[in-house]
C-alpha cells in the first residue's frame, strides 16, 4: 500500500502516550513516509523540525493536552498540517479547532494512510481551497459522530455550514479536480 505520491516520503511526527499505538503508527506508515514519534506534548514541540509534513496528534495526553499542543505548534512559523488521530469523539469545539482532520480512533491501517494522504495533497491548493477540503473533512466527521437530528439546531454547526457554502462560491472554479481530497 502506498497511495502517497510524492517525490519523497513525507516525515511524520506522531504523538501518542501509548507507545504502542505509536509503534502501530509506525508499522503502519514505514512504507509512505519517515516516521518520527514522540510520547507526549513537550517532547514533539522540542523535536518539532521544518522537514515535518504532518503531525498526527493524540487529543488526551498527561502534560500538554492536544489541543495546547495544536495551539502551540500553530504559533510557530512552520506551516504543519495536523492530524487529530484520538479515541475521543469531537466535540462541536473541532469546528473552531485549527486541526486539518480529525481520525477517530480505532482506525484501520488504510484509513490513516489515506488520511495523511489526503491532507498532504491539500498542501498543491490555493489556501481558501485547502480551508474549503478541511471544513469540509471537519464537517463529515461531526456527521458522522452526531445525532442528525439536532445537528442542524447547534450554532458551531451552522457557522461551519455557511463557511463551507462561501469558501464553495469563491473557489467554484479551482473545485473541480479536488473532490476527493475533503
């Protein structure tokens, strides 16, 4: 399996306190990318480097949440794409999170692949089409977590929504080879 394209392999960074998961990370990206590890928040912000492409990115961790280390790692003058890969549902706060997309776990090996991928590919855009695939992302996976009947009633929900709608409108013409990258 080796669906990213590129001239080399991306250089991961993935930060998990389960070592475990992190060894699953990578086993399971040896083959498409450089994979670093870090076991919690302040070891991936001090080995953090500019060769970093994507930093998959558990949510609970002792020290410095995911979400510190998302806020932190933004701050910096590189420009990460960042994979929240966590067991923890999102909540409607992901809408306002600046996290590139959210992989709940388990996940299977195909799905992570696909999604460091994904993002990675992102990166050939125009930045209001790399925001539209990422709201886009952000979108699908708060429907796929929760309750459709009152989705449509929370205000986060309906600001990503219109969001969406506008980003849409303003790069209508740069969409139409992008689908699959959402």
């Amino acid at each position: 399996m080796s669906p990213i394209d590129s001239e080399s392999d991306p250089v991961v960074l993935a930060v998990d306190d389960d070592e475990e998961i992190l060894e699953t990370y990578r086993l399971w990206l040896f083959d498409v990318a450089d994979v670093r590890t870090a076991v919690d928040g302040e070891t991936a912000l001090d080995t953090l480097r500019d060769d970093v492409d994507v930093i998959l990115l558990d949510r609970m961790m002792p020290g410095l949440s995911g979400r510190e280390v998302l806020e932190r790692v933004r701050e910096t003058d590189g420009e990460y794409l960042v994979v929240v890969a966590t067991a923890v549902d999102p909540g409607y706060d992901v809408v306002d999170s600046d996290c590139d997309a959210y992989l709940p776990k388990p996940m299977s090996r195909e799905r992570l692949v696909e999604t460091v991928d994904r993002v990675r590919r992102r990166d050939e855009y125009p930045s209001q089409v790399q925001e539209y695939l990422r709201l886009r992302s952000l979108k699908r996976t708060l429907e796929a977590v929760k309750d459709h009947g009152t989705l449509g009633q929370r205000d986060e929900y309906r600001r990503l929504c219109e969001r969406i709608d506008a980003l849409e409108a303003e790069c209508r013409d740069d969409l139409d080879d992008v689908d699959a990258l959402g």
